[in-house]
C-alpha cells in the first residue's frame, strides 16, 4: 500500500466525534443536526486516522445533499460477527443511474457538487475495505440515502 496503516482500538464515538468536528463549518451552514442513536461505545481495530476520513467523507455527502434543516442520523449496531455504522441522511437520493457508479474514482453524479471531484466516497470505500469492512448503499431519489459500514471481526 502507498499508506502506512494503523492497527489500533479505535471507537466508534472518537471516530464519529472527529469526523463532525471536520463537519461543523458545513452543519451550520446548512443548519443541519447529527442524531445519534445506539451504542456508541463500540470498538474494533483499524487506523484511526483513515476511518475518520472515511466517515467524514460519508457526512459531507449527506450534508451536502440534504436540505437546510434537515437531520443526518448516525446508529450504531453490533452482533457476534461485526459492528454496524448507518449513516441515512432525508436528501435528495441518488438516481438507480448514479447509484451503480458512486464508489467509481471521479466519477460525478448528476446532483454532484460543482466543486466536487469525485473521490471522496471512492476513498472511504477503499479505506473502509482495507480495514476488513464493507459499505453499502440504498438510495430514493427525493427521499435520502442510506449508508451501511460494516467492521468485521476478526
């Protein structure tokens, strides 16, 4: 790998905690709340750094395509096999079109960002994959979007 990973604790609260930090500037302006529901305490091994990228990359999505005022909720699940992540925002969906590509570097979607560069979700897939996880997308065009992460143990 280009990248040197850590494996270390992480938990799931520093995680979410430091990717809403690099968030913040954006929830204001949009005027938008995180909703946390579960047990946040959840740990599992990985790279610190690199799964706050992934999760913040995930966030600025939702921000970014949900409307002012609208809530991005972050739950947490856990069972013997792996922890479970779902971020699910109420914004605009991604087309059945988009959704089949939205993991693909550079690619742009339809409702994209006109700053936007195509790799922050093509990123947090790889990041997320590389630390024995996997991530998953249910969309509704005007009705939101749905992110599952899943950390395997081990």
């Amino acid at each position: 790998p280009f990248v040197e990973i850590e494996k270390e604790t992480c938990t799931a609260t520093k995680i979410r905690q430091e990717a809403i930090k690099n968030i913040e500037i954006l929830l204001d302006i949009y005027e938008q709340k995180i909703i946390i529901k579960g047990e946040e305490n959840l740990k599992f091994i990985g790279d610190f750094k690199w799964h706050v990228e992934a999760i913040t990359n995930i966030l600025k999505n939702a921000v970014e395509h949900s409307k002012k005022g609208k809530e991005i909720k972050i739950e947490y699940k856990e069972n013997a096999l792996f922890l479970e992540i779902i971020i699910e925002d109420k914004g605009s969906g991604i087309s059945e079109k988009d959704l089949t590509h939205i993991f693909d570097r550079f690619y742009k979607g339809d409702n994209s960002n006109k700053e936007s560069f195509g790799i922050g979700l093509s990123l947090a897939k790889e990041i997320i994959e590389y630390q024995n996880g996997e991530i998953t997308v249910n969309s509704q065009l005007d009705e939101g979007t749905r992110f599952i992460i899943r950390y395997f143990k081990t």
